[in-house]
C-alpha cells in the first residue's frame, strides 16, 4: 500500500486479485467501474480531487475503498506514487462537457497529457493492463460522407471534429501510442452518450440531458444520438481488465434513436410527474438558428441521423446482448427522480 501524507485508507479489504487502480472514481463512469471493479474481488483504488469531500459518501458505496487525492494535471512523480502496489488499472477521469468550451484545449490538454501521464506511472509501478475509457466520438467522425455504420476500425478524422471529439480521439491515439511502445496492454472501452442508474445524488452530464427533456424543453429536434447503458460500460471495464489478451476495442452503442423518440418515451412514463414536451421544430427554423445559435448548429448535422455501431467484440466479451437504449435512459430518469434532480410539476 502506498503511505503518503494525502492518501487515505477508508477501509482497506484483502483481495486475492490484487488492488485495482480507478481514476476520477467520484463521477458517474468511475463509480460505477469501481462498484464493479469490488463485486468482482478487487481491492479499489479511487482518484479524487478532494478525499475530504468523499471520504463518507463513496466508502458507502464501493466496499473497501482507498481513496487518494490525484488530477490529471498533478506531476509524474505524484501519478508514479498512486499506482505504486496496484495490480490493473481503469483510466476513466476525462473532461465531458454539455457545452462547447471556450478554448479547445481546456479539454485536449487534460484528456491527452492525463492518460499519457497516468499510462506512464502504471507501466513504471509495474501494471502489466490498463483499460482507458474512450468513447464513440472517437470512432463516428470519419468525415466519410453518408457513413452510418462504424467499428473498432473505424477513427474519428481530426479535421472533422469539435474539440470534444479531438480529445477523446487524441487521448485514445496517444493510448495506444504508448502502449506500443512500452510494452504496457491496453484496452478501450468507447461507449455512446451513457445512462443507466445514478449511485449517488449527484449531477453528471448524462443526468443533465435527461433532465433538459423531463423539465421541458420548448423544442425537441428529431437529432439522432447513440444511447447506452452504464451497466455494461462498467461491466465492460472488468471484462476487459481479465480477458487472455490485452489490447482490444469495445464499442458501446445498442440503438441510436432521435430526441423526439426519448421525449415521447419520457412523457409516456413520467409524464404525469414532469412537463416532459414533444414539439418538434421545423426543418428550416432549426436551420435558420443555425445561423446565430451553437446549440441548433450541432443540431443540424444529427437531423434525423440514426448510426449504427459494430458491438460485436463487446457483446462476445460480455456473453450476452447489450441493454436496451430506452431502459438505460429510463432507469436515468428514476434516478433522477429518485434523487430529486429535477423540478417537478
């Protein structure tokens, strides 16, 4: 174990398969790969950027929990020092963002010097496999016109991104970069945009979105997005961290369906309880807000857009079929409710 003035041991458990390593362990990904990462006999190790904040709240939910003080900007040495003692690793804190950022790199610099930092620190400490949690947007912009369906062969092309795309492509890159060059295995898990239960009552930019249709958005356009379920995203880290070899691309993305779709769906279920709206703009209003809005802009491009994803590596690593899309959203939606996230009628 590491002895350091800023790491903590909420509850240390004996585990035959050794500790497991998760970064940004307090977001809505980490929590649940650590959830998981102990259902399945690890020890976890969790980064946070402040144990104080933590310490009584996740220890709840993760068994044996250790919590240690870490950011993707923290040093080298500082990183080296975390994953001293740990056995595998999920490398999951990354920026995501709702909103576009006011500088590009505010999320390119994190996503990428993070992983090469933290990837750096697991081979030093003696880690033989990390599993890095990409995402589809590293897969989808291809810049092929009329492209729809997409696979692990598939790579996001620079030019065509946003700067939300460009980190997460440029951190997987720089992933398997690295780990061609030291020998280090690496795994990626690329899911879609995740929903599926919140473990804790806190907002995350999954549960934000849903939260935009339950309060009622005054326009729903029919933009098409890839859904999937965080049970299998988290499911999928442990999979990949214990599958023969090393080195695999696991895409997570069951069903694309269009906004309009999951507002009906939502107003459907908990109609009665939220202000869910199922008004749908007009082609050329959305275009002409194009002009002057950001928002109807990114829009624009998803117009009745439904990809289609190869996820047969993930579903023959999992040895079933992935969890429907509309379930997924919908066990967002309890738990928002649940929790109290978000106003009511």
């Amino acid at each position: 174990r590491v002895h350091c003035p800023w790491h903590t041991v909420i509850n240390t458990m004996a585990s035959a398969k050794g500790v497991c390593l998760v970064t940004g362990v307090s977001g809505f990904v980490g929590l649940h790969v650590a959830k998981a990462a102990a259902e399945a006999g690890y020890t976890v190790r969790g980064t946070v950027r402040s144990i104080e904040k933590y310490k009584d709240t996740l220890s709840a939910i993760v068994p044996g929990l250790e919590l240690v003080e870490a950011e993707l900007t923290s040093s080298d040495e500082h990183w080296l020092e975390v994953a001293k003692g740990c056995a595998v690793c999920c490398h999951v804190a990354s920026p995501f963002p709702l909103s576009k950022p006011k500088h590009e790199d505010d999320l390119i610099k994190p996503a990428v010097e993070g992983t090469t930092r933290v990837l750096k620190a697991c081979h030093a400490a003696g880690i033989k496999r990390v599993v890095v949690t990409s995402s589809c947007a590293a897969v989808y912009e291809t810049g092929v016109k009329d492209q729809v369906k997409f696979g692990p062969d598939d790579w996001s092309d620079l030019s065509n991104c946003d700067a939300y795309h460009k980190s997460k492509t440029m951190a997987e890159r720089a992933a398997r970069d690295f780990a061609a060059e030291s020998g280090l295995e690496v795994s990626t898990v690329n899911p879609s945009m995740i929903m599926g239960p919140l473990l804790q009552a806190r907002a995350c930019s999954s549960s934000d979105m849903v939260k935009m249709f339950l309060e009622g958005m005054p326009l729903t356009p029919p933009a098409g997005i890839p859904f999937c379920d965080i049970r299998d995203v988290s499911a999928l880290h442990i999979k990949a961290l214990e599958a023969p070899e090393g080195g695999g691309r696991y895409i997570v993305c069951p069903e694309s369906l269009l906004m309009t779709e999951v507002a009906a769906m939502l107003k459907e279920k908990m109609g009665d309880r939220y202000n869910v709206k199922t008004r749908s703009p007009p082609w050329f209003l959305l275009k002409m807000a194009s002009f002057f809005d950001s928002g109807a802009a990114s829009m624009m491009p998803l117009w009745k857009l439904k990809r289609e994803f190869d996820c047969s590596a993930s579903t023959a690593l999992l040895g079933r079929d992935l969890m429907p899309a509309p379930e997924a959203i919908l066990a967002m939606a309890e738990s928002i409710d649940q929790f109290d996230l978000a106003k009511k009628k």
